[in-house]
C-alpha cells in the first residue's frame, strides 16, 4: 500500500510517517520501480504501537525503546516495567505542575475585581511587580 493509505488505516499523518521514516522509528518503505513508497500489514501494527505510546504520552525516544524491546523477544518484562513505571513518575511530576499553576491562576483570578478599574493583580503577577 502506498503512504497515503498507511496514513488512512493508521491515522497517522503522512508527513509523520516520512518524519518517523527519518529518524529511525520507522524501517524506510520499500521502493517499487515508480519511486513510491510501499507499506505493508506489518507497517500498519508498528505504526499502531507506536500511536498509542505516543497516546500515553511518551517521547519518541522513549518510544524507540519500547519498540526496540517489542521487537526483542527475549527481553525480560522487568526492563518494559521499569520504563512504564519512570513513565509514570514523569506524569506524577507533571500532573503536580499543572495543579500548582492551576492553584495559581485561580489565586489570581480571584483577587482580581474584573471591573472598569485598571488594577489587576494577574498583569501585576506577569511584571512580577
């Protein structure tokens, strides 16, 4: 199948697919005699796992690994745990930012009078005033 229909069938885009293509994530595409790229049943399996990695959030790098460790069947399940399980903390730590910049704005937004008055404590917490 052609890039276009490996962009349908997976919902990835066809640029992400070249870029993937470019950066190793991806095998590149066989090429037929026309010059088109040719993609088969096992493009469309790697492409789904690496869209629901990237669904759960995980870096192309880390997505790399996750793909290296797939394909090696003698891997230990240890080695998947331990990268999910950094995952994870990574999300903790993200979740505990936006909740303290969620904390914050809604400081902000309280003390601030949303009137004609040109006072606002969120413009005065921009310029650090």
């Amino acid at each position: 199948m052609r890039i276009g229909s490996l962009a349908g069938r997976t919902g990835v885009s066809s640029k992400t697919i070249r870029y993937y293509e470019s950066i190793g994530l991806i095998q590149p595409a066989d090429r037929g005699e026309n010059g088109y790229r040719s993609y088969g049943d096992p493009d469309v399996a790697i492409l789904h796992f690496i869209q629901r990695a990237r669904k759960l959030g995980f870096s192309v790098k880390k997505v790399s690994e996750l793909l290296e460790l797939w394909y090696d069947r003698n891997r230990a399940s240890a080695s998947v745990k331990a990268l999910a399980l950094a995952h994870v903390q990574e999300v903790e730590t993200k979740i505990a930012e936006l909740q303290s910049l969620r904390a914050t704005l809604i400081d902000l937004t309280e003390r601030c009078h949303g009137d004609d008055r040109p006072n606002c404590p969120i413009l005065d917490n921009l310029a650090d005033l």
